[in-house]
C-alpha cells in the first residue's frame, strides 16, 4: 500500500463545484453556536451596508465541516479508498486565508503531501486542501492527516 500512495504524492485532485446559501449558515449558527450574535454572518442586509465584502460571509469552521465531503470526492480522482478505513487523525495547520462570501462557488483542490508507515499496518497520509473561489481566491488552507488502515485502500 505505501508503494501505491508513495506514486500519488504531487498529484492533485479537485472536487465538484459547491456553494453554501445564507439558509444554511443560518442553520450552522443554530446547531454550533458559531456565528449567533455575528451580524458579519447572519444579516445580509447589514452585511451588504457596514462590511466590505459585499455581504455576508460562510464561517470559518462551517467551511471546515465542508472539508469531508469535498476532500472525499477530490481525494477519489486519485485513489479508490473505503473511508470506514480513513479516520481522521487530525490537522497539522489550519489557516482560514480570505473570507468567503455567501452564495459563493467553491470547491476542494487537494494535494497528496506524503505517507509514513503508522503501527504494524497503517499509514498517516498528509494532504494539502485548499478551498477556492471561481476565481482562484482560496478561503481556506490545511494540512491534514488522515490514518489508512490495511483495508483502506480498495482493490
């Protein structure tokens, strides 16, 4: 398996288009807490008025919660893999770039940045994940890690 991971390291993969309306923000601060209270967030009117981008803005770690299916599906153009056998081990850096707008395209490019044995058969995989606009502005830089057990990689 590190033989088959060890080839993809440099090669990116990119995940469909997404956006995140002003309803599902509105939803995410019920649910977290993040952003209740935060007008930058939840009134676009004001938004529009007092901020300078235009209107109002996806939370940080809502764009994080978006992370698992986007890598998911960038991750795929490069490797077949069954995620019951990807758990997530964490992130080695988190930087939230530019804001993102509501109602913004956006999607996941993801590079392979290395794998390392981890235990007697598991592998830590580090990835880039960038989140981007339509026009190239990334919102969202990580390094993230992921634990592959034996069983992760399919076929």
């Amino acid at each position: 398996m590190l033989d088959r991971l060890t080839q993809k390291i440099g090669q990116e993969g990119l995940s469909e288009w997404h956006a995140i309306t002003q309803q599902m923000v509105d939803q995410y601060a019920v649910l977290s807490g993040d952003g209740e209270g935060e007008w930058i967030h939840l009134d676009p009117e004001r938004a529009a008025c007092e901020a300078s981008y235009g209107g109002t803005i996806v939370p940080g770690f809502f764009q994080v919660s978006h992370l698992i299916r986007l890598t998911g599906e960038a991750m795929r153009t490069l490797l077949q893999f069954d995620s019951n056998h990807a758990l997530n081990y964490g992130f080695d850096r988190l930087r939230f770039v530019r804001p993102m707008p509501v109602g913004a395209r956006f999607r996941a490019r993801v590079r392979i940045l290395g794998a390392t044995p981890k235990g007697e058969d598991g592998f830590l995989l580090k990835e880039e994940v960038l989140l981007e606009l339509e026009d190239g502005t990334v919102t969202l830089a990580a390094e993230w890690l992921f634990f592959l057990g034996p069983r992760a990689l399919a076929g």
